[in-house]
C-alpha cells in the first residue's frame, strides 16, 4: 500500500530532493525557505550544511554538481541576490550531476525586506524556473527539475513562495532513486567561464532555452484543463488555487515551468478560450511575453503587482461574489516585538538612553527601530549596517558618526560583515561596531552558523571565535560585554564611539528562546516602592504593564528574570528572585 503524509510544502521539497537521490544539500537560513533544510537534514543519504551565505552554498552546490553528483542549494528571494554572481555563471557552464536551486519568495512581505520576484532573475540568468502549487506537486517538481537539469545541461530553480512552504497538503512518498554518480572529466571548455570560452557558452544557453521553450508544450508540469471555454486563466503556483476556488468553472492553463513559458501551448490555449486573464502574483513575467506573442490577455491592469493574491481578491474583480465573512472580520494588529528576556532589548536600552542612533542590519534587532526604542535608523541588507556606517563616515568624516554604531548579530556577521569590516579597516575608516552575539540565527528559528560551535547535521566543531577574528583584522580596540551589564555597557559604548579608530562591541547573552537554556529567577514588582516613573517601562517588555494606579505589574508566565527592569528601577521596586 502506498504510504501518504500530510507535508510543509519545505517539508515536500526536502522530500523531493531525497527521492531525487541528492547527495549534498547547502543552505543559508531565511524565511521562508529555512525549513528545507532541518528537514533535508533527517534524510542520512544527504550530506546537509548550513554555509556562511547564500552565494557559499550556491558555490558548494556547483562544486557538488561538477564532480557528477546530484545537488542542491535553497535560499530566500534575497537570497539568490547573494547567490546570483555564480548563478549567472554556472548557467553558462552548464551541469555535471543535475544542480537545482529552490528559492522562497516573499509575496506580501512576511518576512522580507522587499518583494522581488525571482522569475525575473532567471530570465536574465537563462535559467528555467518550475513553480509548483501545492505540496505533492513541490515533491514530484523537486524530481521532475533534476532530470530538466541534466537533460538540458543547466541548473534549475524550483520557485516557491511563503504560502506554499508554509502550508500542508498530502504527499504520496516513493522510494528513493539514486542515479549512478557521473564520471568526472577534466573539461575547461566547459567549467573554465575565461571571455573565449564563454562566448561559445553564451550561444549554448539561447539554444537551450528555444529547445525548453519547444518542449514544454509536453512537459508534464504544463497542463490545460478546459471546463467553460468563455473564460479562461493563464496561471501558476498557488494563485492556481485561488483561481480554482474563486472561478471553478473557467478554463485554465496552469504552468508548472514559467520560465521558459511554452509558447505553443499558450497559443493553442488562447484559440480556444473567449476571455483570457493573466493571474500571476508580483511581476507581469508571463503577461509580458504572451502580450509580445500578440495574444490579447487581461492582467495587471485588474490585478495589483504588490503583495499576495487570494480568492477573495479575485471574486472581487471578476464580480463573482462577496468575500468570504472571514476576511472582513478585522484582526486586531499584533506589531512585532523583541522577545521577554532579549539580549537585544538591554543593548538598545543603553543607546536609546545616550541618544546614539545605530546603522542596522538584518535579523530580530531590526525592531529596535520601532518604539519605544527607536534605536535603529537603516536597515538595507545582510551586512549593510558596517559599510553603511564607513560610508557615513567618509561622506560627512568621523565627528558625524561619533553618536552612530553600526549594530549586526552574529549570524549576519559571519554571512556578510566580516568582509564589511574587513572593508572599513582596509580603507582607515573609524566608528564603533556592535555585534550582537546571541549564539544563534535567531530570527530563522535558532539555527547554528560558524560562530556556534554546531553543524546542521549536529556535528560539534571548532567555532570561529569572533573577538580573535576581529583582532586578526588588526583592530585594536575589540571588546567584549554582558549584555545585561547596563553600567558596563554604557561605560564602554562612550569609550569606543569616542575614538578617531576602528572598534568593535561584542556583547554576550544567548537568545532567551535557545532549547536547554534555564532561567531560575523571575521579577517581581514591589508596589509599596514604586514611584511611578516608568523607568522600567521603556525598554518596552511585553512582560511589564502599568495598572490603574500607576505601578507596574509583571507576567510572571512571561517574565525569564533577565533583570533589565529592575537594573532601570532606581528605588528597589523591583526584585529578581528565584523562581519558586
């Protein structure tokens, strides 16, 4: 009997990629792609690792590839920015073992800091794109994008967005298939992207994508399902879906490869449906090319090129009903905030408090721009919040940064600050780097980086130690703090901002969520001493509320005895005890 299970789309993928019989596996973490990978991990035959960046994975994938195995690296849209330089260039070069790269992206910001469309990247690339639209399909297009890869010499992304890796469908499973390993033979033609050898490559690649082009009309993946021929729907990936829900009876082409779209199929689709509508989140990727083709099609003229689609939002526009009840009832909003206990709320505290304001980066201290802190001024990308800082620096000189540090976590640090750093040292900048060393990639879901000392496959390894990699720069000034030490840490955020040099914060305390940590005390208010100044209310704990009197009470559920409240409170009206 066949076995079904009910699968995370990532949990599908990961799935997919063993049936596939993959061998090597690298990853960075970002939402939504993250759990790929700590699934992929469960499967012995893959070897599984979480690489410093996207662009490292992408390379150790590739290294995989060329030596005739199959592989695969997986990313967030942003991700793939990071990975794009070797992916332009491994499209060229072409495969040995078939090279796949899944890549998330984030249709109404979720978790993003943009909403790119990763399409768009391929069609530059000349890399073909499936986007499957359910879970079962994300398993079996996982297999399907492996022999695309190494029949038509080319490496492949598998396109997902949030909705699909975080939602469940069922997934029938197979036994895994394992191809014997390709023979590895030395040929620089091929593997050496040198100008001469490139040009011919170039030609290679236009060739390939006709010949995808021309085939896909066969592909399973591309399919046309005719029901009433007065209204058909050219889409893909889970507006599919909505599409299906919102308009059961229309007829729809649903294409599992959008790129390259397969002309011939459209062509015949178009002839046989009266009204013809586009329906594809972010970019007008498909409408363009079929507009071009000369057929008449309705897109994002009726449908917005920002955020994620729903069925609701489609019946709205075709005027095929009400919305559903539940999207009318209002949520009330839930802002994001730093957890009870973080390192990151005590860090701010202290910059807060001497007015500094701080280049940001990527991670769970971006919300230390939001108030009550209102710390953070700019967040760009993985690793901005150095370079961004030295360029303050070099445009204005070094009195404008003396009220300004650059704060970045440890994760992001190893993935893209180092060479920031390394950057600011080399071309005699100055200005004080904070690195919030909270021993995880907290805002992913605690996954270990090269600072931890742990593997993704739970191996214990020598961890870069990043004070002595700070020194090993030949910066001077490399210190190390409590996080929760609030004297010591202002004391030192004053030294160092105040030097003309380079110099660098850690501060230390492990993320309050990481598993095994234990916190023994709890505080506890002492109404009888409060003055009501609201000292301790600043930092913003979700844990501290003001009652009706004016004192303050603490949920002791929420509370994880960090201190930072009663280190603020001047009159002893707060005690941290053990708990009972």
């Amino acid at each position: 009997m066949t076995e079904k299970k009910i699968m995370l789309g990532n949990e599908a993928i990961a799935r997919g990629a063993y049936e596939a019989g993959v061998k090597v596996s690298a990853a960075y973490p970002g939402t939504p792609s993250t759990e790929i990978s700590e699934n992929i991990v469960k499967y012995p035959e893959i070897y599984a690792e979480w690489s410093p960046n996207e662009k490292v994975a992408m390379e150790v994938a590739i290294g995989a590839s060329i030596s005739g195995v199959r592989a695969m690296a997986s990313m967030k849209h942003v991700g793939v920015n990071v990975a794009s330089d070797p992916l332009y260039t491994i499209s060229y070069a072409g495969v040995g073992g078939g090279l796949v790269l899944v890549a998330a992206d984030d249709p109404g910001l979720y978790s993003s800091q943009n909403e790119q469309d990763t399409r768009c990247v391929a069609r530059a690339a000349g890399v073909p794109v499936l986007e499957p639209s359910d879970s079962a399909e994300a398993k079996e297009f996982m297999k399907f994008a492996f022999d695309v890869s190494e029949k038509y010499d080319t490496p492949v992304i598998v396109r997902t967005t949030t909705r699909l890796s975080h939602s469940q469908g069922t997934v029938e499973l197979s036994d895994r298939v394992e191809p014997e390993d390709k023979t590895y033979e030395r040929n620089p033609a091929k593997y050496v992207m040198m100008p001469a050898n490139a040009k011919g490559r170039h030609v290679y690649v236009e060739q390939r994508m006709k010949k995808l082009c021309e085939d896909g009309a066969d592909f399973f993946v591309n399919r046309a399902e005719y029901r009433d021929t007065a209204v058909g729907f050219i889409t893909s990936g889970i507006p599919y879906q909505y599409v299906r829900e919102a308009c059961p009876d229309a007829s729809v082409l649903k294409l599992g490869m959008v790129h390259p779209i397969p002309k011939k199929l459209i062509r015949d689709f178009a002839a046989k449906v009266g009204k013809l509508y586009i329906f594809e989140e972010l970019e007008p990727v498909i409408e363009e090319q079929v507009r071009a083709m000369g057929v008449e099609v309705y897109g994002k003229e009726l449908f917005t090129i920002q955020g994620e689609y729903s069925a609701n939002m489609l019946r709205r526009v075709m005027g095929g009903g009400q919305p559903d009840e539940t999207e009318a009832a209002k949520v009330p909003a839930r802002p994001p905030i730093l957890c009870p206990g973080c390192p990151h709320r005590s860090v701010f505290s202290v910059l807060n408090k001497l007015k500094i304001h701080a280049a940001g980066d990527i991670g769970c201290y971006t919300l230390g721009a939001v108030a009550p802190l209102n710390v953070i001024d700019t967040t760009v990308c993985m690793g901005a919040s150095i370079s961004t800082l030295h360029g303050m620096e070099k445009a204005k000189g070094k009195d404008y940064i003396k009220n300004w540090v650059a704060v970045i976590g440890d994760s992001t640090f190893m993935h893209t600050g180092v060479n920031s750093l390394m950057n600011m040292v080399y071309n005699q900048g100055t200005g004080t780097v904070m690195i919030l060393d909270n021993s995880t990639t907290g805002m992913t879901g605690h996954q270990d980086h090269a600072a931890t000392g742990k593997t993704l496959m739970g191996e214990t390894v020598p961890a870069i130690n990043i004070y002595h990699l700070c020194k090993a720069m030949g910066i001077e000034h490399v210190v190390e703090v409590d996080a929760f030490d609030l004297k010591e840490l202002e004391r030192i955020v004053k030294e160092e901002t105040a030097r003309d040099a380079v110099s660098v914060i850690i501060t230390k305390a492990p993320c309050v969520l990481l598993k095994g940590n234990v916190y023994p005390n709890v505080c506890r208010p002492v109404p009888e001493k409060c003055k009501k100044c609201g000292a301790c209310l600043r930092p913003g704990c979700p844990a501290l509320t003001k009652k009706e009197d004016g004192t303050i009470a603490i949920d002791e559920t929420m509370c994880n005895g960090c201190g930072l409240c009663e280190k603020l409170c001047m009159f002893d009206a707060i005690e941290n005890r053990r708990k009972a």
